[in-house]
C-alpha cells in the first residue's frame, strides 16, 4: 500500500501519512563548521506572479523511497499537459541560499590605526539526495472525474474533479492513499469553489531512465486572481507545527499576507562572537522565540531584496535563464532580467489551530531591501601601544556584554548560561556598588 | 443631537493611541517623517481651500482625523504619492460634491484614487494580526457611545450583512467555523466598519437609506473579496457604493446631518450657501477615516 510520507509542499500538499523521522531539513543556514539541520518538516514555493499569471514550483523534502511519494494538490484552474514542468533542484537550492538568512563578522581594526574589514560568510542550504526505487502507476477512478492524465518527467500526474469530496476521498483511499481523518470536508470546500486536484507520484521507470535519484520540483503554470497557497490539507492530523518558506518572485515589489500580519524578523544584532560556531543553533532558537512572541499567528519576513544584487551575498544572484525557469515570464531573455525582479522570502510555522485558513498574499509597492543579517564583530588582539588602545578595551568589555544581551534576549537563552559560554565577567549589579561610590566615581 | 463634546477629539484620540499601538508594538512600516508629512499635508490642503474659497473658519480637527486615518492605512515609498493621496483625500470634501453634501468619505477616495493610479501604493489588511481584534471591539463600542450611537445603525447593519455573508459561505463550503471567525477577528474590518463607513457626512440621510447603504458596502466587500479574490474588498466597495448615496438620498429621504449643538441644516440650505463648506464639510463625529 502505497503511503504518502511528507508533507511534500506542506502549503499545499494533501498530507495523507507522516513519517517525521525519513525527513530532514534542506533549506540552508549553514555555517562551514555546522553541517545539521535547521528546521525539520519543511517544505519551499516558490511563486512567481505578475498580474494574474501565477508559477508554481514545489520542492519537496521527501526522503524516503519515491514508491511512497505522492502528492495531491488543490488547483485553481484546469491544468494542461504545457502548463506543468518539472525543474532542476539547484534552482531551489540557489535562491535558498541566495535568500538565507546570514551571518557576517567584522574584525576590530588596530585601536591606534583606524580600518575595517568585512567578511561575509555565506549560508548556503544543501539538500540530500535521495534514493529512488520504483513506483506503481495506477489510475483508476471511482466517482471522480480524470480530467486529465500525463507523465512530465518523472512524474505521472492526474488532473481530477468530482462532484463531491466523498467521491474523491474514497478513490484516493483504494487507490492506496491514506487519508487521514477530517481531510474530508477540506477537499469538500475545495471542490466547491471549483479547484481541481493536482495528483502526481514518481512513474519509477521514468525515474530509471531519466537517471534522476532524487525528486525534482514540480512546476505549475495557471492564470488565476487567487493569489494564495492552500495549507489547510497540510495541517490534517498534521502531528504539529509545520515549517514553510516561500519564495515570491514578482515585478513590483515585496508580497505578505493580507490574512495574517507579515513580521519582519530581527536583524542587524550583534552576537558574541562564539555563536559562529553554532549558527543553525541560534537561528532556530532566535525563530522559536519571534514565533512565541507572535503567538504562532505571524508570517515572517527573512528577506526581500532586488534579485539584480546582494549585500554581502550569501550566493551569487540568480541569473537570467534561471529565473525564467522558475516562471519568471516578464523579463524576456533581458540579461539583466534581475533587475525587474523582486524576491520575498517568507517563513512560516502553522498549525491548524492557529493558521485555520489559507494563506493569502498581495503584492505591494514596497521595494525596501530587507535580509536576515546578524553580525559578529570579533576583537583586536594586536598590542596597544596607544593611549586610544585603554579607551577601545573599556568600550569591548561593554561591547561584548550587550552582544550578550542581546542574544538572550533574541533567543530565551538564560543570560547566565551566555556570559559562561562567552566567557565574560558577571557585571556588578547596582546593588553590589556602595551608593557612595556611585557618587564621585 | 447635543453632545456634551465633539466626538473627533475621541476620534482623534483614538487614531493616536493605535497608531502609537502600531508604532510600538507591530512595527508599523510609516516614520513619524511621513506621519508628519501626511499630517502637515492634510492640514495645509484643508487650509488652502477654506483660504480659497474664503471660508470663514479653519478647523485643523477634521484634517488631523484624515492625516491619523491616512498613518494608519496608506503605505508607500514614495514622500509624493504618500502627500498626493492626502491631497486628494481632504481636496475631495470640496471638489465632489453634490447638493451641499460632499460624496466621498475622504480617506476611501484618497485610498482608492492611488491604489488605481499607482502600484507603489499599498494598504496592508494584514498589519493589524488577531491579538489587537478585543482592544479595537472595546474602542469601537466606546466610540457608539460617545458619538451616542449617532451612526450605530449603519457600522451594526454593515457588520451584520458582512458576517452573514462571510459565514453563510464558509457553511455552504463546509468550513469548520474557525475560519470565519479568524475572518472576523480582523482589525481592519473593525476600523472599517467603526470608523470610516459611518462617517455622517457621507452616509445616507435617512435610516432606512444607511441600512441600505450598509448592506450594499457588505455585499460589494464580500463580492470583492470572496468572487473577484482582489484584496482591499471594503475600500473599493464604499467608495463605489458612496455613488449611490444622492440616489438614495433622493428616494429616502432624511435629515441631514449636523455637528453637535447646530441645527440639521435641508440640503438646499447647505447646497445654496455661498460658503457650503464652513459647515457641513468638516467631517463629522463617525468619520474617523473621514477627516
């Protein structure tokens, strides 16, 4: 019996089984000492859209067998056998990396001779591969319309209606899908605003001959005014919280929610130097924090930039051909298409419970650059043979105590357990100061 | 209606505290140099037409009303589209009017005339998020009752049809009823349905034309929203509704609105006066989004 394993394109993807323990995380945040994952049970879109022309590219974090791989996907429109395409996951993985959230150090320069330098270290996402055995194929209606059926890759994909979500919840139920209990009355509401049901899994002797051992993205073409990613049938039984970042493309400016408030992340801190060599570490607890201190009801904001340009890069921008494959359709062959090109990269932890309806976004003329950016700002250990050297130690040891602060105020973290780990003196409180001395000192 | 106040410094305070709430704890994407120029805008267009037409009084509380409303709402880069929408919200009381009575609520038209003109105008129904839904319920209510319910019946008769139509869809798709709710939880809805869509100078005359009225802006929001699937559903949907508001006034007649403590004035009075706009311009006790 075949399952569905991931919420494969959790925004939109029917989760029909779950098996936390075959996923690992792939979007990036890397540093080059710290190789693990950042957030687990995370899916990425990327939405390009101009007017009402929307592309849709789906990756998905499935790492388990493609036999098990499925993915149903409500559809605003009918899709032709044209509108579907499938990409190569390096463009995924490049504007995952290009948008990452990043992490940039500064070295003090010589107290006694002024000069800076700065060095940007890119957080670039890596994705494992994953292996590919074979997968059915199997089409078989029961009270549901095939509107359509094509193989595009790697992929054999069901374009399906039905009068009723009954109907298509049985088919999709002998037909080895596992539906999880109330995704009913989900495909229900779908069906009757007219959306179609996106249905593909791996044909493995495509697979085979193509030589792919890994899932390429699935791309969709439609021409819809929703401009919106339907994450309810992710969150179906979903066992908690699900991660998902998505990437829109867009002409004008920077996209956010019109149904949630969209929240611009902390950015710019400066950390104890220490935290370089646990980067995803403090990432994911500095996220974990914004998402209390939002209550879980919050989109938030990681970047939105220009596609023409970056500072400092995480990863080259992308290019011309790369972006028109992700559906970028307005820029033509322009070489310096990126400057008509403007990236959001959103994030978003959802559950049912405090996400119970779609996401809806908008485009706005917003195009204010905006990325993920901490700095480290590490010390000078040179001699001081100056005078202006005494002035520069007194300001560091207040320098690296507010770099403290800050990060446990970022992350939760108990400022005590900060201070050991960076090594600083506990600073004198008020009370430990005799009044007197706080008078003429 | 005597008051023992004019309900626009409650406006104005009201407008004051949510925009500071949005400075201080949503992170609201306005300076208080655009604030400024928003505020200074709609003071000095206000000012240039009463000195102008040769207005007897300037009265800066309407204007600030607008420049609060447009802090709250208009968003864009642009210093000039930003001081444009202001010009054409406070500009529009006097140029767009008919029989005396002016047309438009002033912060819808500045809105929409700049969402149509420029994609570098946007509002974000979003910037409000859930937890400030009970602090706006309670500002709203608090606005009834010092307004003495002056325009209750259409903000109540809007929110009425607005969420049978919400909710009636929801129950004909099936979904749970966490989504209507999280639909109604919206900040923007409340300011809209408290401050801007019961503005007195603007709404019919007559109850029966404001409960007309109130259901007409329902059903072209939820049109907008929920069949086109545009977003700013509640702007486009009072300002095109604001059209019907003479051929309402005609067919239902009433009396027209007045400041507290002045006489309604009939239309004829206000449309013949040689200074129409001394009075009944200035916009009224429930138009905090009016000004």
């Amino acid at each position: 019996m075949r399952r569905l394993l991931s919420p494969v394109l959790c925004t939109l993807a029917l989760l029909l089984c779950w098996q936390g323990d075959a996923l690992r995380a792939f979007c990036g945040f890397y540093v080059a000492k710290a190789d693990t994952s950042l957030f687990n049970r995370a899916s990425q879109v990327v939405l390009a859209r101009d007017g009402d022309r929307t592309v849709l590219t789906m990756a998905s974090d499935f790492k388990g067998t493609p036999k098990e791989f499925a993915v149903v996907i409500p559809v605003p429109t009918f899709i032709t056998r044209e509108q579907i395409h499938v990409a190569e996951k390096s463009l995924i993985d490049h504007i995952d990396a290009y948008t990452s959230p990043r992490l940039v150090e500064y070295f003090d320069s010589d107290p006694c001779r002024r000069y800076d330098m700065l060095r940007p270290m890119a957080m670039a996402g890596v994705m494992k591969d994953v292996s590919a055995p074979a997968m059915q194929e199997r089409a078989k209606a029961l009270g549901v319309t095939i509107e359509a059926q094509y193989t595009v890759g790697e992929y054999d994909i069901l374009i399906l209606s039905a009068k009723q979500s009954g109907g298509l919840e049985t088919w999709l139920t002998e037909n080895g899908y596992r539906i999880p209990a109330g995704a009913g009355p989900v495909i229900g509401s779908y069906l009757r605003q007219n959306m179609r049901f996106f249905v593909a899994r791996v044909n493995l002797s495509e697979q085979t001959r193509l030589g792919f051992t890994y899932l390429r993205p699935l791309q969709v073409a439609y021409e819809s005014p929703k401009f919106m990613l339907p994450i309810r049938l992710g969150t179906v039984n979903a066992n908690g919280p699900q991660e998902l970042f998505i990437y829109a493309l867009t002409r004008t400016g920077r996209v956010e929610t019109t149904n949630y408030r969209t929240v611009k992340l902390p950015s710019g801190s400066e950390l104890p130097p220490y935290v370089k060599d646990d980067f995803p570490r403090f990432y994911r607890a500095m996220f974990e924090q914004q998402v209390r201190r939002e209550s879980m009801s919050a989109v938030f904001l990681e970047y939105a930039w220009d596609m023409a340009w970056c500072d400092p890069c995480a990863a080259d921008p992308m290019s011309a051909s790369e972006l028109k494959t992700l559906g970028v359709f307005w820029t033509g062959d322009d070489a310096r298409a990126g400057q008509n090109v403007f990236v959001t990269r959103l994030h978003v932890r959802y559950d049912a419970q405090h996400f119970p309806e779609d996401l809806v976004f908008q485009q706005t003329g917003d195009r204010e650059n905006f990325q993920g950016r901490y700095v480290l700002r590490h010390a000078w250990t040179g001699g001081d043979s100056c005078p202006a050297a005494t002035d520069y130690k007194r300001t560091l040891s207040e320098r690296r105590e507010k770099e403290a602060q800050t990060l446990s105020n970022l992350t939760g973290w108990r400022i005590e357990e900060i201070r050991k780990q960076a090594s600083l003196p506990v600073p004198p409180t008020t009370e430990d100061v005799a009044w007197w001395r706080r008078i003429w000192k | 209606m005597n008051l023992r106040f004019d309900p626009r410094l409650y406006q104005i305070a009201v407008l004051s505290g949510l925009l500071a709430y949005g400075w201080a704890a949503l992170g609201f994407d306005i300076s208080p140099a655009r604030a400024a120029l928003l505020l200074g805008t709609c003071l000095a267009t206000q000012f240039a037409w009463i000195l102008g037409r040769r207005l007897p009084a300037f009265d800066a509380r309407s204007a600030l009303i607008s420049g609060l409303s447009l802090c709250l709402l208009c968003r864009t880069s642009d210093p000039l589209l930003a001081a444009a929408a202001a010009t054409i919200a406070i500009s529009s009381k006097f140029l767009v009017r008919i029989r005396g009575k002016h047309v438009f609520n002033p912060t819808n038209i500045g809105l929409a005339v700049m969402l149509l003109l420029s994609d570098a105008v946007w509002v974000s129904p979003g910037q409000w998020g859930n937890p400030a839904w009970f602090a706006f319920l309670m500002a709203g209510f608090g606005f009834l009752v010092v307004t003495r319910a002056a325009r209750a019946d259409v903000t109540l008769a809007f929110l009425c049809v607005y969420a049978a139509l919400v909710a009636g869809r929801s129950y004909w798709l099936g979904e749970p009823s966490a989504i209507p709710i999280h639909r109604f939880q919206s900040g923007a809805l409340l300011l809209f349905a408290f401050f801007m869509i019961s503005d007195p100078k603007t709404t019919p005359d007559s109850r029966a034309g404001r409960l007309v009225f109130a259901a007409l802006v329902a059903a072209g929001a939820w049109y907008v929203q929920f069949r086109l699937f545009r977003t700013n559903g509640l702007l486009w949907s009072l300002a095109c509704s604001s059209l019907l508001v003479p051929l309402i006034d005609r067919l239902l007649p009433g009396s027209r609105y007045a400041w507290p403590g002045r006489h309604s004035l009939p239309p004829e009075d206000v449309s013949h006066a040689p200074t129409p706009v001394s009075r009944p311009v200035h916009a009224g006790p429930a138009s905090v989004l009016a000004g």
